[in-house]
C-alpha cells in the first residue's frame, strides 16, 4: 500500500492530537516495514515526527498564510496523491480533500467539541469547521474515533452509521511510568519554578478545560490545604484564557496558584511524578490524554465525570461533575486528607493505564488501512 498522512494542521507545540499522530507513527514504524508511508508536514515541523526508515517519506510544506493551508489541503494535496500513487489518505484532523476519486479518504475526529460547545471555540474556528466537519462526514469513506464516547456523538450529530466508524483508543507517550530519580525532579521544579508539594493541572488553557472552575475550587480549600499545596497549571495559552488570570489576581491567589507554559515532552513525566494530586475536570473531551498520563505515573487523579473520562479512567480515578465546583473541592480535600485512597488510586491508575497501548493501536490502525486498500485498486 502507498499511504499518505497529513499533519499539515498540527502546531509545533504539541498537544493531543499532534501526540496522537507521532505516536501512531512511531508505533507504525515499528510493526510495518512493507507498506509505503508518505507524511506531508509543516517544513518546521519535521524533526518532531522524523522516523528514519526506508518505508517512511517526509514531505515538508511552508505556509505562510493560515488559509493557505487550507487552499492546499484541497487543491494541491489531492494533485500530489495522484502524481505519486497514493491510494490512501489519512487525515487525523477534522478535514480531508472534498474532491478527488483517486484515494480513499480516512479521517480521525478527535472530538466534537465544535459541535457540542461552539461557544468555548473562537467564532471564526467555529464556523469553518462545522461546515468542513459535516462535509467531510459524508466524503470520507471511513472515520476513525478515538474513543466510543466520540463513537456515540459522531453517529448522534453527524447521522454517520455505525459500520461507517472505527475506535481507536490512544495511549501514552513513552516514559510515561511510575518512578522518578529525585534529582532530576529537582531540576524541573528549580526549571519551572515549583515546590516541592503541589496539585497538577496539564493542558492548553482554555474555557472548555474548566480551568477557572478548578481554580475557583481550590481557592475554597482551607488555608491549611492551600498553605501545604500549591495548585500548578501547566499549559500553553489557548484562547479566554485572561479570565483565568485575572481571577487569580483578584482573589490574591498568586502565590498559591502557579502558571508553568508550554512543559516540554521531556519535563512532563517529571512533573507527574512529582505531584501530589492531579485534577482534570474538563467539560469535554474526545479521550484526555492527560488522565491517562497521570494514571501511568502512579499520580492519584480526579477527572469529570462526562464525555470520555470515565472511559478512559475507569475505577482508577474520583469522578466529579465538572460544574460542581463544591464537589471538585471535597474530592481535592478527600484524597489530600486520607493516604489509603491516595494509595489505592495509584495502585489502579498504574493497572488501569496498562489496558492501553500505541501498538494496539497502530494495529487497528493498519487493519483500517488494509480494509480500504481492498477497495481501491493500486494502493
């Protein structure tokens, strides 16, 4: 098969779907060495998912305007699938070729946060992709989902059938696991800026993150909590994330209330293991890669109790209604104030986390692979 991926659309600062893709392409690297894998991607962009095998051909692609992208996902991709006989396209975020009939068309909707809460997206974001997404329903020949919690809303707001979907549940990066040299922990918190006691928070900061929801809990925590734990959130910027900002700053919240940035890839595992507790009580998520991340750290974990998350999480976490801000505040106080729960939360994180893996996935991923090259001919 001659397949084509395009991570045109994923950031230099990775975040959940560009940690999908270059996992899904190590793994495949590792257990596919016949087929032919041609992966366009931004010009910059290549070292981050370079892979140094003859089956694998890197493309890189300069944008210098943001719908240029767009004018070259559906112009010129479509050409460059034909010039080198590619039969499959994947396309792992959202939007594929509208036009063409010489490739197959497979697409990965990491959630359907666009549809389900456009008011926690930037409006022109929102209006672009609910009209690609709808279009892109009906074009593809197969969508992947990455969890059956997405599985579920596609059919529902799409009308996609459910032959017409393949679950694929992502894993974590390697290195992710429980135990830390402490000097290492050190220099990342010496790094960052932290202390030695803190509760964790990753992810992009943005509304539907429930990120001022999380502070606001934590600012209800008696003095004595708040004085012993630091609350760290460690993320890049997104969008309204001034809010957030302005909270802590209103309520004299600075000291006790840490903002890190981007953590790069190798910092983040560190930061795991160090914290005390880890909370994620998102609104909504396709699977929150960051659960699973914590769950292998052994790091005891509270995480909402919607979407994905129970999915992904299991009986290994507390699950609490992402709207509840009094209970988001008790389940802080309750795993910070009795050891065995902490205990026995990291104990079902580390089995729970186990259930996962980016071979199994990659396997799934090449049976979808397979099963459109058996319809259409020269792939």
């Amino acid at each position: 098969m001659r397949i084509a991926i395009d991570l045109t659309s994923i950031p230099s600062e990775l975040t959940g779907v560009g940690w999908y893709v270059k996992n899904l392409l190590g793994a495949l690297s590792e257990i596919d060495n016949t087929n032919s894998y041609f992966v366009f991607v931004g010009k910059n962009n290549i070292h981050r998912f370079k892979i140094d095998k003859n089956n694998f051909t890197f493309i890189g692609i300069v944008f210098y305007l943001k719908i240029s992208r767009v004018i070259w996902e559906q112009c010129i991709l479509p050409l460059h699938l034909l010039i080198r006989k590619i039969g499959i396209l994947h396309s792992p975020h959202y939007t594929t070729p509208l036009f063409g009939w010489w490739f197959k068309r497979l697409v990965t909707f990491p959630d359907m946060t666009f549809l389900l809460f456009p008011e926690k997206h930037i409006k022109t974001k929102v209006m672009f992709f609910q009209w690609m997404i709808k279009k892109t329903s009906r074009r593809a020949d197969l969508i992947v989902a990455i969890s059956e919690s997405t599985k579920r809303d596609i059919i529902r707001l799409l009308g996609v059938p459910d032959q017409g979907i393949i679950t694929t549940l992502l894993a974590v990066s390697p290195g992710y696991e429980r135990g830390i040299i402490k000097e290492e922990l050190n220099e990342v918190l010496i790094k960052y800026g932290l202390p030695q006691k803190y509760i964790l928070y990753v992810g992009t900061i943005e509304p539907r993150k429930n990120i001022l929801g999380l502070v606001k809990a934590f600012s209800m925590l008696s003095d004595k909590i708040r004085n012993e734990y630091k609350l760290v959130i460690a993320g890049k910027k997104g969008w309204h994330y001034k809010e957030i900002f302005e909270y802590v700053s209103v309520n004299n919240l600075s000291k006790n209330v840490g903002f890190t940035g981007y953590v790069d890839e190798h910092d983040l595992p560190l930061l795991f293991n160090g914290a005390a507790l880890f909370v994620y009580p998102s609104i909504y998520e396709g699977f929150g890669i960051p659960v699973l991340e914590a769950l292998s750290c052994g790091v005891p974990t509270i995480t909402s109790n919607v979407s994905s998350m129970p999915e992904i999480a299991g009986d290994a976490a507390l699950l609490v209604a992402p709207n509840d801000i009094s209970a988001i505040k008790s389940a802080i106080e309750e795993v910070l104030t009795d050891p065995d729960l902490a205990r026995d939360l990291c104990l079902k994180g580390i089995k729970q986390a186990k259930k996962f893996s980016w071979e199994k996935c990659a396997r799934e991923t090449l049976d979808v692979y397979n099963r459109l090259c058996k319809i259409q001919a020269g792939c």
